[in-house]
C-alpha cells in the first residue's frame, strides 16, 4: 500500500506474528530527502490511520532531533535508530525487498 501526506510517500507491508501482534514493514521518504526504512511492532486491532501516525511522528521527532546534537545519541552509526517495537534505517535504494 502507498500513502501519500503533504510532501511524504509512505509504502507499508505487514505479517501477523504467532504472537498476535503484526509486524509493520515501511519505506518512507522524509522531508529532508533521505529515504528511510522500518519496522514497527503493533498490536492486533490497531487502526492503519493510527500505525502511520505513529511512524510519521516518530520519523518527525528523529528528523527534529538531527539538528540537536544532545538527541543524536539515538542514532547508532548514523544509519539506524532502534527502540522497543520501533526500528528505522538509512534506506538503500537497492535494497526493497519485502
């Protein structure tokens, strides 16, 4: 699926686990124009509108947190950013693969 908000493009994929929760695939572009990857842990019933809420808000928090070099410490390697259910890379446009 391809969504588009204001001058972002998501696409998202997602897998129910054995656990019940589904796993979240995502490719997005961010507004400073590096593509991004992801993916995103969400509990059954979870509403899409809400799922890509969730990923457009933490994309904006990292995003505004670039310019802050006290927030970098939640970017390992410069490439990737990790939390509990929440992972985002540095996209390689060779790599889409689902």
């Amino acid at each position: 699926m391809i969504l588009n908000a204001g001058n972002k493009k998501i696409r998202i994929f997602s897998k129910k686990l054995s656990s019940g929760n589904c796993q979240v695939k995502f490719f997005l572009d961010s507004r400073v124009g590096k593509p991004y990857y992801g993916y995103i842990l969400v509990a059954p019933g979870k509403k899409l509108s809400d799922v890509i809420t969730c990923i457009y808000q933490k994309m904006q928090d990292i995003e505004v947190g670039e310019g802050h070099p006290h927030q970098k410490i939640s970017w390992i390697n410069h490439k990737r950013h990790v939390e509990p259910n929440f992972m985002l890379f540095e996209d390689n446009p060779t790599n889409h693969e689902c």
